[in-house]
C-alpha cells in the first residue's frame, strides 16, 4: 500500500492539535470524578457567617467584642472575615488579631469569596471570607479544582511537545534525510562519482522522487559509459580510416613511380599495374563515398527520392545483378523464386545501397552463403526482407552497438578489407527514412540474420507500373 507524504503531513498537524486536547480534556474528566462535594458546605459557611454577623450587629462597634463573639466560628472555618461598606470602608477586619497560617499557599485568590449582608437597618455590607488553609473545608474544593486544570492543562501542554518531537523525527527521518542524501547525492554526481545510489523504501512522493533520480543517475551513468565507448571508437576509426587511406594511397603512389620510372618491360606488366591502381583508386572512392554519405546522415541530409514500385521487379532484377556478382566471388545468394507483386513507396537507389551493404557485409564476415527471404505481413502492412549469412557472426556485446555511428566492436572489424566501417549506421538512417525498421540476429560462428520492414504503399496502381 502506497503511503502518501501528503497524508502523513496533515496527520501529522492533526494529531499535533488534537492528541494534547483530547489528553487535556481526559486528565479534567479523571479529576472531576475525584473532586470532592462540598457545595453544600460551602452554602453552610455563608450562611453560617450570614447569621453570626446579623446576630452579633449590635457588637460591631466595639471591635475586640465583635471579634470574642465570631471567634468560634472563625476558628471552625480556620478562616478571617472584613466587613467593610460599599464605599469600600473597614469595618471589621479579623486579620487585625489573628494571621493566616497557610501564607505560602499558592493561588491565595482562589481562597477568597466575598458574599453581602443585609443587617437590620437594611445598609448592605460586603464581607469578604479569608480562607487561612487551602485544605480546610469548605475550601478544599476550590484548590482542587485548580489542581486539576492545572494539571489537565500541563498534560495537555506536555503532549503537544511529545507529538511536536514525534512528528519532527519522523520527517526529518522520513523526509528531511532522504533530501540530505539527496543533495549529497548530487554533489557526488557533479564531482563525476556516479555510482552513489540512494536506499529508500517507502512507496511514496519522495520514494518515487527517489526511484526517479537513481533511473536518472543510472541513464547517466550508462550515457558516460556509451559516450566514452563512441568518443573511443571513433578515435580508433579515425586512427583507422587514416590507415586505410594511406596504405591504397601509397600503394597507388608506389605503382604510379615504377611506371614513369620505367621499370615496367612489356604491356602485360603494364595492364597489371593499371588494374593494381584502378583497384586501389575504386576502394578510396569506397572509403570516401562512405564517408560523404555518413556526413550527410548526420546532419539529415542525406537525399531521399522516393517512388512507387513494385516490389517483385525491383527486388528481381537487383538480387539478379547482385547473384550475378557474387557468383565471381565463389559465393552462393539465393532468393524466392516468386515475390509477391505488391507496391511499395522507396528510394530505389538508396534501398539497392541498403541491400549493397548487407551483402558486402555479409561476405566481409566470411560467408560463402546469403540467402534473401523477402516476406509479406498483411497484419501490420510490412514488406519483411530478411538477409541471412553464414558467416562468422557477431560476439553478444557487440549487437546493442552494430548500427551505432562510429562503434566498432573490435571482433567485429574485418582486417581483411579495410572497409569504412559505416555501412549498417548509413543502412539504418536509410530503412528509418523509408519509416521500416531494422535489427540483427547473430549467434558466433553461426552466422547473422538482419531484417529490415519497409511499409506497404496502398494507394498505389499496380497495373500501369507493370506496364
């Protein structure tokens, strides 16, 4: 199950805000089920004073007499009154003879009521109740009340701390980490280290974030590794074509010489050493034709005619010429008596190139044998041309690459032939033009089987191209 960041942040703020107050409100609902009932005797202690105060009027004036009458009730409450007027004027003040004895008591307001009484004259008098103990009764309650906010409200405050401290670890751990990795991650990538990936399982944003840029670290680091196996190959056919152009060039040098300096006697000799130059001048064409075109591929040049043709005729008469060719060679090219007359929208110049290239490659492998299979596919509406030798194959590691521009696998590079080496990159850009496709088939020592598709033309008018 995928876990989502966005869900875990609004968890988090949630149960941030409600765990404390759902802990707070629990702690005063304990605590109010331990509160003691004293409504009733804090009811009796204004009456109680009430009475006293009304009964023992005619003794206010004289205050030490006032005091020696209420001093009963005073002491059985532990508690001082004042009685003073509306105008806030004393009266009567017990503290002047007798101190409370819980003064370091905390909260000393909360033992504080003040009630009114009427006396007989009908002057209201406001008089305030000084309780001396938070744990005497009737003022027990009032403390513990207190208490218990207090403490709910202190729960409630720890909580909101602890879930604060919870829920920082777990995004730091979850999500501010990942980041730091992250970033070093990206530090060591732009240091050239690319092997440096980053471990984090959970399914989520960051989890795919993550996935993302280790497929990304991963993409670059195998775009390094094929980049520098291209800038390699192509140095190493630099160095090659250099080679190869210099050894037909001093060949053809050397040949030229003997025949100004004479050393050739009879016309026989002379014909040899003509066809030794025009050999050599027709493979520099080959090299530099090769590398004409390629040049052009690369910058999408590289002309494209196309014409409607019929496949039959077209691919008759080249594999014909082609058979005819090879036949010099001691090499066998066989082909279907019949190829189905379809229409097809091609380069006939350029596809003759593509077969060209197929079949010098075949037989620069060390095949004596091609067989051509050209098939039909009316599901996807494909012309299926299949080239298949018997040669010496291609090693597994050098498949990916066999069409790539400038890679050469180092078993893959005929010695024999000083060829160019870009003939199936040229083949490729030729077959992708035409929208087919293209791929290869090799097992070592067995031999090799590329197959292109080109698509069929539909609109075309098969009658009038016979004609």
């Amino acid at each position: 199950m995928k876990s989502s960041l966005k869900k875990r942040l609004v968890l988090a703020f949630l149960s941030t805000i409600i765990v404390p107050i759902l802990v707070a409100i629990l702690t005063l609902y304990l605590g109010a089920n331990q509160l003691p009932n004293e409504d009733d005797q804090l009811d009796q202690l204004f009456t109680d004073v009430k009475k006293e105060i009304r009964m023992k009027e005619d003794e206010l004036p004289n205050s030490d007499v006032f005091y020696k009458e209420i001093k009963p009730l005073l002491d059985r409450y532990d508690m001082n009154v004042t009685i003073h007027t509306k105008e806030n004027e004393i009266i009567f003040d017990s503290r002047n003879y007798r101190e409370a004895d819980d003064v370091n008591s905390f909260l000393p307001n909360f033992k504080t009521f003040t009630i009114q009484v009427q006396p007989e004259d009908n002057i209201i008098w406001d008089v305030t109740i000084h309780a001396n103990s938070s744990q005497s009764e009737p003022f027990k309650r009032m403390t513990f009340i207190i208490r218990v906010l207090l403490l709910g409200i202190g729960m409630g405050f720890l909580t909101l701390i602890l879930m604060i401290v919870i829920w920082t670890m777990y995004i730091s751990r979850t999500v501010l980490t990942p980041l730091k990795h992250i970033y070093q991650a990206t530090e060591e990538m732009r240091e050239g280290n690319l092997d440096y990936p980053i471990k984090y399982k959970k399914r989520d944003e960051i989890g795919r974030f993550i996935q993302g840029f280790n497929v990304m670290r991963q993409h670059v680091k195998d775009s390094f590794k094929k980049q520098k196996q291209y800038e390699d190959s192509r140095k190493e056919l630099i160095a090659s074509i250099s080679h190869d152009l210099r050894t037909p060039l001093s060949s053809i040098k050397g040949y030229v010489e003997g025949l100004r300096d004479g050393i050739v006697q009879n016309e026989e000799m002379k014909q040899r050493y003509l066809q030794v130059i025009h050999d050599k001048t027709a493979h520099l064409d080959h090299l530099i034709e090769d590398l004409f075109e390629f040049s052009k591929t690369e910058v999408n040049q590289l002309p494209i005619e196309k014409e409607v043709v019929n496949a039959s005729n077209y691919f008759e008469k080249l594999l014909t010429k082609h058979q005819f060719e090879l036949r010099k060679q001691e090499v066998e090219l066989t082909y279907p008596a019949e190829i189905e007359p379809v229409t097809i929208l091609i380069d006939p110049m350029r596809m003759e190139q593509v077969m060209s290239n197929l079949i010098i490659n075949a037989v620069r492998y060390g095949s004596d044998r091609i067989e051509i299979d050209v098939q039909i596919d009316q599901l996807k509406g494909h012309l299926v041309v299949s080239v298949i030798d018997n040669g010496q194959g291609i090693e597994p590691e050098d498949i990916p690459y066999i069409f790539t521009s400038f890679y050469r696998g180092e078993k893959s590079r005929p010695t024999k032939d000083g060829g160019s080496g870009l003939g199936l990159s040229i083949v490729k850009y030729i077959v992708k033009a035409h929208e087919g496709d293209i791929h290869v088939e090799s097992e070592k020592e067995k031999g090799s089987t590329f197959v292109f598709t080109l698509p069929l033309y539909v609109k075309g008018n098969l009658s009038k191209i016979d004609e």
